[in-house]
C-alpha cells in the first residue's frame, strides 16, 4: 500500500510540475514578441532595433524632461511623454521605420521589421 501511496504522489508532484511549465512556455513565447526601447540622456536606446512582424515595441521615458515617439512616415505617433510614461505600437508590416522625438528632432532611430517567423 505504501508504494502506491509513493506512486500516487509521484504522479500529482509530476502533473502538477508539467502543468507550471506550460505557461512558462507561453510566456517565453510572448517575451520574444516584445520589443523595448528606452528614452534617455536625448537618444533611443537602442538606435536600431530588429523585431518580427507582429511584434509590439514600447517606449519608456526615463528622462527627465518630455520626449515623444514619432514615425517619419507617420504610421504612428505619441504623445508627449513624461518621465515613466511608456507609449506602445505593434508592427504588423514587415519594413523600416525611422522615428524621432518631435520636440527634439536631433532624437533619431528606427525599427526594422522582418516577416513572422514561421510555425512549424
């Protein structure tokens, strides 16, 4: 009886294990389709940033002063940021992006979008 015990046990710490693992998973999946860019000392960090197609990037403000995200073709725009406000956009389209800060001009980077990766 005390090996079916033992067994029984075994067997609810294992499924309880596989089950956690499957949202860690998940979550892995959804960190690769994130982007980050922070907004500091008047630059975009990183200055060029390479995402899959249907990946959302988010800018964080950490200067001190107001910054905004703004895309030279005008696919889209923030609006002014405060110190640790974030702005978010998804790129769905494969392709470059420049921006640029547009209270602060001489602020430049860009996004350069590759097709999705492909489910196997």
């Amino acid at each position: 009886m005390a090996a079916r015990t033992i067994s029984w046990t075994f067997l609810a710490i294992f499924f309880a294990c596989a089950a956690s693992a499957i949202p860690l998973a998940w979550t892995a999946a959804a960190l690769a389709r994130e982007g980050k860019v922070k907004i500091g000392n008047f630059t975009f960090d990183p200055p060029v940033l390479k995402v899959k197609a249907g990946t959302v990037v988010t800018w964080t403000n950490e200067d001190d002063i107001p910054h905004t995200v703004a895309s030279a073709d005008r696919a889209f725009k923030s609006r002014a940021l405060d110190t640790g406000d974030k702005y978010t956009f998804t790129f769905t389209a494969p392709g470059t992006y420049e921006y640029f800060c547009s209270l602060h001009p001489h602020m430049t980077a860009k996004i350069i979008v590759e097709g999705a990766a492909s489910q196997r």
